[in-house]
C-alpha cells in the first residue's frame, strides 16, 4: 500500500508544485492523475520514488517511509517502485533485452552490472515478461529500431522485471498514436490484474482515464481537488480539476475536504480543454 501525507514541493525558484497532497493508493488499483499541464502531476509522481526529493510531507510503500531513507537506501528500495517514462528513458544503442534487464540492476552487483551479467532466472524472466507485453521474438532488436509503441512497452517491461509492489507511469501515451495508447492503457490494467499490484498514472487524456482507470485523483494547482470513483467524474468535477472551481450550488462528497478550490461560480467551461480531445 502506498501513503502520501502532506507531500509539498517548492522549487528554489520559489514556485509551490504541491500544496500537502495526501492519498492512498492500494490493491491493484488503477488509479489516474488527471489535471492542467503545471498542476503537478509529474512533480507527485517523481516525489514518490524520489527522482525529485519532496520539501516536506511523507511517502510509505508497505510500512516503509521512503522519505526518509538516505541515498543507499533509496537504491534498495526503488526495487519495489517501477517506473515508465514518457519518452521511454531506453538506451538506443543496447538491444531491447539489454534494456529490460536493466529493470534488474538494483538486485546485481555493480561488477555483474558493469559486465551485463545477470542470473539465469533473470533472463527467463525477461523472456516471459516480452512475451506478456508482446514483444516476443525482439528481444535482440536494438531499442533505436522500434517503432513509439514498442519502445513503450520496452519500458513497461522493464519496470515489471524489477517485480515492483507499485507502478508509476509517467504520461505513458502522451506520444502515442489513439490505437497505440488503448493498447499501452489495456496492457497496463491487465499487469495490475495478474501482479496484483496498483498502478497509478499520470495522463492527459481524460477520455483514457475515464475508459480504463478506477479511480481519480484531480490535481489543480499542487492541491488535490478531486479523489473518487471514475464514474463520479462529471462535468462539475472536469470543472473543479481543470478551471479551479465548482458550478455555484453543486457539490460531491469527492472533492478533497479543505480544498479551497471547489466553489464558487464559473464560466461556462470550453469542454475542448477537459476531455483530452
């Protein structure tokens, strides 16, 4: 189970990217952040594996504090943390087994890692693991000649080698063509499923969120607005996330308690900026 209490992220240029965001994430959930570009989604989910280190708050994954272990430690316990990437994070020139197996440096020593020598139930696993994202047949292919689609699913293997206890996925199709972002979202909720791990992501396409996730967080401006079931995200609740307030009179038991943000009256909202359309 992942706990975040409190998080807050201020950048020494000053700027607040979270405000004490606090939820938990567990099961296997599918869960999607879903705000405006600048709302803070990636900063939540780089402070969670502490790519990017929180100025305050905690994070636990099953009863350890991740906030506060020291770099060694860090190491050790980005085991349980996968991680997909935007724009693939792979190396281009080694082949796509070279990069799955690198989901595996953190259990090998840096010898062994220097020389890319890795256990055999390792590099069985690696084989079963590009068969279950379908890219079976490429392990020797090198990651420069795939095409958006494959590389992603490269980095989606190489974040379950690692048998993470939680998925993050860092706007995983936001450089995918619609069919190859269906795929990458199905193959994501399947992984939850027969891990029976959470997985929570990061995405700007809400009509995605809304198909495949179970849950949704709605970050506006740092602070978390929004946290409930899909199938409460309405209109008003698009409206709180992406323009800051509620329609005047309405209300959800979803909105996050102490959120300043969710009353008051708006504009009619340009539907176009809110469905990821």
């Amino acid at each position: 189970m992942l706990e975040v209490t409190n998080l807050r992220k201020v950048y020494p240029t000053g700027d607040e990217a979270l405000t004490g965001v606090s939820t938990t994430i567990e099961g296997n959930e599918i869960v999607a952040m879903i705000g405006p570009s600048g709302a803070g989604k990636s900063t939540f989910i780089r402070c969670i594996n502490r790519l990017t280190d929180p100025t305050e708050g905690e994070v636990t994954l099953d009863g350890t504090e991740l906030t506060a272990l020291d770099s060694g430690e860090m190491k050790t316990a980005r085991r349980n943390v996968g991680m997909v990437f935007q724009e693939y994070n792979l190396v281009e020139r080694l082949t796509v087994m070279e990069n799955v197996l690198s989901g595996r440096l953190g259990y090998v020593s840096n010898w062994a890692a220097l020389r890319r020598n890795f256990p055999q139930e390792d590099v069985e696993m690696a084989y079963d693991i590009l068969e279950t994202v379908g890219l079976g047949g490429m392990e020797n292919k090198r990651a420069d000649e795939l095409s958006g689609g494959q590389r992603q699913r490269v980095g989606i293997a190489r974040a379950v080698v690692q048998e993470p206890k939680i998925l993050l996925a860092d706007e995983p199709t936001s450089s995918l063509d619609p069919d190859t972002s269906h795929a990458v979202m199905e193959l994501l909720t399947e992984i939850a499923a027969e891990r029976n791990i959470p997985v929570l992501i990061n995405i700007h396409e809400v009509h995605l969120a809304v198909e495949y996730a179970d849950r949704i967080l709605g970050l506006h401006e740092g602070e978390l607005v929004f946290d409930g079931p899909t199938a409460d995200l309405d209109e008003n609740a698009k409206d709180v996330i992406y323009r800051g307030k509620a329609l005047a009179g309405e209300s959800s038991s979803n909105y996050v308690e102490g959120s300043d943000t969710v009353t008051g009256e708006t504009e009619p909202t340009d539907k176009s900026t809110i469905t990821g359309d």
